[in-house]
C-alpha cells in the first residue's frame, strides 16, 4: 500500500510537470490520448466557467457544453412541420370520403368511364397562296368584316386575299411613290392607313381597291416624329385609327421598349412606353380595335400587349418549321383567327403565309 501510493504521488507530480505538452500520461491507460489532447488538461479557452465532462453527458453536461447554438447553423432549424389535423379538419375530410365513396362504388361494379375526347384547334398551316410574278410581301394587315388580308410590299405593291378561299386580287397603290418605303400598315373600315419612312401618313379610302389600283393622298396633320437628320427610319412602326384618332406604335433602333403617340392637330404627342414583351421584336401591328397591339418576335410567336394595363398574352408560340424565312408581322382576321407573314430570307423562295 505504502509502495502504491508513492508512485501514485510521484506519477501525479510528473503529470502536473509534464501539463500541456506531448510528453505521453503515465497515469493513463495503454491507448489513451497523451496530455496534449486530453480535454481534461487543455489549457483555459473561452467559456472555462462553464465546466465540460469527458465523454457523453447531454446538453447540459458534455462535450458541447459551453457553445452557443446562437452561432451554429442547423439545418433543420428552418423546416416546418405540418401540424396534426384538428377536429374540423377531420369532420372535413370524413365528408369529402363519404361523397367520394358512391363513385368508387359505381367504378368498382362498371369500370371507369371512358376519358372524354378532347378537340384540339388545327395546327398552324402555311396557305398555298400563288403570289403574283416579282411580288415579295413585306408587310400583313387584315380586314374588319370579312375573312380578308392584304399584303404590301415596301414600294407600294399589294395583294388582297380572301380567306378560306385564297382568292387572290393584286394592286397598286397610287399616290405614295416618292415618300419613302412603306414601313406599317393597317386595315379599317375607312380604308389603308399606311406609314412611310419620311414619317408621312396616308390614307387610302375606300374597303378595296378599283381597277388595280388603290388611291392614297397624304393625311393631314404632321409628319411622325421618326427621322433623324433626314434619315430614313430603319426601327418598328405600326399605325391604327380608332375612335377618329390616328395613333403609333414605335420601336426605335437599338431599344427593347415601344413608344405609344397620339396625333393631334399639330403634333403627335407621346402617349406613354412600355418594354415589348419579346426580346427581339421582329414587327408590331394595332389590332382593329386599337386597344392592343400584336407583337412578333423573330422566332414566330406572337404575344398581345394591352394598352391600358400593360397586360400581355401569347396568343401564339414559337414556329421553326419555316426555315430560310423571317417572321415579317400577324395580324387577326375578322373570325379571330391569327394570320402570320413569313418571307424569305433569300429572294430565290416565296413568302408563306400561316393561318391559325
């Protein structure tokens, strides 16, 4: 006994010379970590008040004793659990099984039903339209009351097609020669309201034209602010006469947004700008009624900006069943119809044109 407790006294001196260095522990066991790492013998750190037991010993009493949870990341600290449904949300649930219950019951004895077969509208199809000789169609519009387009070409040729029958009467437009290339055009009970590069304004009264020609005089009023140092405009431009007033729809070069202007006797005044909804806007044509304008992207859809809330709606998806052919404009026949201009990239193929 005398022997065991002098060299527990002398190993317990050593220890205490030996404190926090790496020198191996003559008290502990075979395997045991040396003083060094012995969180027994660590040195004081930060929240030594609070006393930490060797081994497992819970929150209040372990190894984790002492850090805050405060500057810890838990994973699941953020997940929320669904609480247990309360009596009304079962009373629900039993009355909902119970009104279920005679349908599985009718299902069991005679089978399912049948799915219903739903009628899907006919896919877009490109007309099989004979364009007249040396006529590429750059522009699209279409009439108020019958199943009628016109297309334009930029230097004042034009073809009225009727639809379903694709009957086809070419003209020419008289009066417009020496103001430009045509840059919009739109289609109203009135007649051809056209737009030209100069910034000039034509109408063209009359529902068609007579004797292959449709007869155009300057409207009055001022030029569209769209020339730059007498320039010609190379950006978007559509044009729509509504309610007796003659407004413009104009993306300007290099912009992703669409200037709205309402001319007045002696000026067009801008009536306000919102960003198109495509992100590379091909051609932009007024509806009939003025309130909306379409939209064409360079990829064949097509999407409807409302002009008083800025709302937009697809009303057609993405085509690349066209290839060598750029999306040129759409426009709405009277039935409501969506009728879309494609024209060649190449002069050496004929413009389509794609109805529905």
């Amino acid at each position: 006994l005398v022997i065991a407790w002098v060299w527990l006294t002398f190993g317990f001196t050593i220890e205490i010379m030996n404190q926090g260095t790496s020198h191996p522990s003559l008290l502990n066991a075979p395997g045991m970590p040396n003083n060094a790492r012995d969180p027994r013998y660590r040195p004081a750190k930060p929240g030594k008040s609070e006393p930490t037991e060797v081994g497992t010993g819970g929150v209040a009493a372990g190894p984790a004793k002492g850090v805050h949870l405060g500057a810890m990341h838990r994973r699941l600290s953020g997940v929320e659990f669904v609480a247990a449904p309360t009596t009304p949300m079962r009373r629900d649930i039993v009355n909902k099984l119970r009104e279920l219950m005679p349908h599985l019951i009718e299902m069991a004895r005679f089978g399912a039903p049948e799915p219903a077969i739903l009628s899907l509208p006919p896919a877009p199809a490109a007309a099989e339209v004979q364009w007249p000789a040396m006529f590429q169609p750059q522009l699209l519009t279409c009439g108020v009351q019958d199943q009628a387009v016109v297309a334009l070409s930029r230097h004042g040729r034009g073809a009225l097609l009727a639809t379903p029958t694709l009957h086809l009467e070419s003209f020419v437009l008289h009066g417009v020669a020496g103001h430009g290339t045509i840059l919009a055009a739109s289609w109203d009970i009135e007649g051809l309201l056209l737009a030209t590069t100069t910034g000039d304004v034509f109408e063209c009264a009359g529902a068609a034209p007579t004797a292959g020609k449709w007869a155009c005089k300057p409207s009055p009023g001022p030029k569209l602010p769209i020339t730059a140092a007498g320039k010609p405009f190379t950006g978007l431009v559509a044009v729509s006469r509504a309610a007796g007033e003659v407004q413009a729809a104009v993306i300007f070069p290099g912009d992703d947004s669409v200037t709205i202007f309402a001319r007045s006797s002696s000026a067009w005044l801008p009536r306000g700008e919102v960003r198109t909804p495509a992100s590379t806007a091909a051609a932009v044509h007024f509806s009939t009624s003025g309130s909306s304008l379409l939209v064409s992207a360079a990829d064949g859809s097509v999407t409807e900006l409302q002009m008083a809330d800025g709302q937009t709606s697809e009303l057609a998806s993405a085509n690349a069943g066209h290839a060598g052919h750029a999306w040129a404009g759409a426009c709405r026949l009277a039935s409501g119809d969506l009728a879309r201009l494609a024209v060649p990239v190449e002069s050496v193929s004929q413009a389509k044109l794609i109805l529905g």
